[in-house]
C-alpha cells in the first residue's frame, strides 16, 4: 500500500538525512552511495566479483518459501539466473539477471534486473524492467526504471566493505514510481543454515521501500561467494521468508536458456516501456560483444 505524496516526501528526507550522517565505523573512509555514481569508474561493470554479490554467468540460486497471497500464505518460489547477456545503461556496461517469482506454482513477476561493478568493486543496480502478472496473465511494467532515464538514478546493491555502523544507502532511487529501496547494515552472523547448507560470517542487511514503508521490511542474509541465502520478514503487508534451496552452475543447454528467455523480455521492454528503454541499446551476448556484433 503506498503512502501519501506528502508521508513519502517526509520519509525521502529522512532518509537523505541517513545518508549524510557520518559514519563512526569507518573514520576517514566515506562509503559509496548512490551520489557518488560516475559512469567513468567503470571499465567494465559487467564483471562481477564482490565477495557478498558474486553474479559468474551461468550461475542460478533458487530460494523458497512463503509469501502473503489474499490474507493467505502460499508456496513462493524465486530463481535467479546470472545470464551472459550485457546491456548498457547511463553509459555503464551492466550484466543481466533474469529473475522468475511464483506463487502456488503460478508465475506472478518475470524480471530483468541490471547490475554492474565499479572500479573499487561495488555492485550497483543500474535498472530494472519486471513484468507483472496477475492469476498468470500479463499486467504489465509498472516499476520498469534504467539509470538516467527521467528521474530513475542508479543505487548500490552491495558495497566492497559492507560495515555496521556505515551510513544506510539507497538500492535505486526513482520518486516518480516510488521506488527507493533504502538499505541499513546490521552486522555479521557467525552462520546460518538453510536447506542448500550451512554459512559462515553472513551479511545482514536490513531493507525497506521509503515511499512505501507499508509494504515491509525485510532482513537478507549474504553468504561471501555466493549471495543472497535467505529472506526474512519484519514488518508489513508482505509477509514473504524465502530459504536457498539449489545453486546450479548451468551447462550451455541451460545458458543458453535463460539467454533466450530474457533476450525476450529484453524486447518487449522497447514495446511496453519505450518511454523508459526505448533510447537503450538492445541487450547483447558475452560471445557477440567480443566479437563486435550487437544483436
């Protein structure tokens, strides 16, 4: 449920405020926030390597769980699939992440989420174009968003020293969909366990939509060299908790997959969203980008 104009302006403040309180964990050392994106700090952000978001094409992590459906909870199932696919955006070469969310085996989201890596090895989110579904029939992109179109800026999705006591920092930041995922570093957790293992020395990071609050706040939990392990739910309407169940490194046959399915949202963005994507470059495969040729 979102807030008012004037609650979400009250909590866009707030916000801007936490960002700009120094932080005592880190004396003489500032840490990246979404005003500090710099197209020119990336030689290649397609190339992913940070300790706590590693995105290696052909890497696919499974979470499942519960989520809040009609007053209800119901099997909810995420896959995150790291394609070989690039695409550039606010003059930064980002990877794509193809992304399917389902609820009681129906799909209700089908994502394209881009990300890329500065030169000091932040992850950031650079854009994003989810297709939404409504009892599996197509409802459109309300939330679709890319780094320098409008009013969309680009946020951090994971810092190179993510610290407690550091400053929170924004995910993305796009008022005119209400978008602003504000991350808080909480701390460390010795280890955790879910169904596809045990992890030592995980991140928690605590998140919420500053324009709209209503819809809750989750804990994720980040297990160095491989990512997002689980999910938990604080507070609010959507009452989702995922676990991760499966990491597969995908074969060509499954590569190649996934390549195809978010080449296919990739282009219908143009046709749902030309006003957000329709100046952007198509997605291009790692194989075509070496040799030149844009798909």
């Amino acid at each position: 449920m979102k807030r008012s104009t004037l609650a979400a302006c009250v909590a866009f403040a707030v916000a801007l405020g936490a960002l700009s309180t120094p932080s005592t964990a880190n004396a003489g050392e500032r840490p990246v926030t979404h005003e500090d994106f710099d197209s020119r700090d990336f030689s290649d952000g397609s190339r992913i390597n940070n300790k706590f978001l590693p995105l290696s094409p052909g890497t696919q992590l499974t979470l499942e769980g519960t989520v809040n459906a009609g007053g209800a909870p119901a099997v909810h199932r995420v896959v995150f699939t790291v394609t070989d696919l690039t695409k550039e955006l606010d003059g930064v070469r980002s990877r794509v992440i193809y992304d399917v969310d389902s609820t009681a085996g129906v799909v209700t989201e089908a994502e394209l989420a881009f990300m890329a890596q500065d030169d000091d090895g932040n992850v950031w989110n650079t854009g994003e174009y989810p297709e939404v579904f409504e009892d599996g029939v197509f409802a459109g992109a309300p939330a679709a968003w890319a780094g320098g179109v409008q009013d969309a800026l680009p946020g951090v999705g994971m810092r190179v020293r993510p610290r407690p006591g550091t400053s929170d920092y924004f995910q993305g930041l796009v008022p005119s969909i209400e978008f602003g995922d504000l991350a808080s570093i909480v701390g460390f957790v010795p280890e955790v366990c879910v169904p596809a293992g045990c992890f030592r020395n995980v991140l928690q990071i605590k998140e919420t939509n500053t324009f709209a609050s209503g819809e809750g706040f989750q804990m994720k939990y980040y297990a160095p060299r491989v990512g997002n392990i689980r999910i938990d739910f604080l507070g609010g309407a959507e009452e989702e908790r995922l676990e991760l169940v499966k990491v597969k490194h995908l074969g060509d046959d499954g590569l190649q997959k996934a390549r195809n399915a978010a080449r296919r949202l990739d282009r219908r963005a143009y046709r749902v969203a030309p006003d957000v994507f329709g100046d952007t470059p198509l997605a291009v495969a790692d194989t075509d980008r070496d040799r030149g040729r844009e798909d």
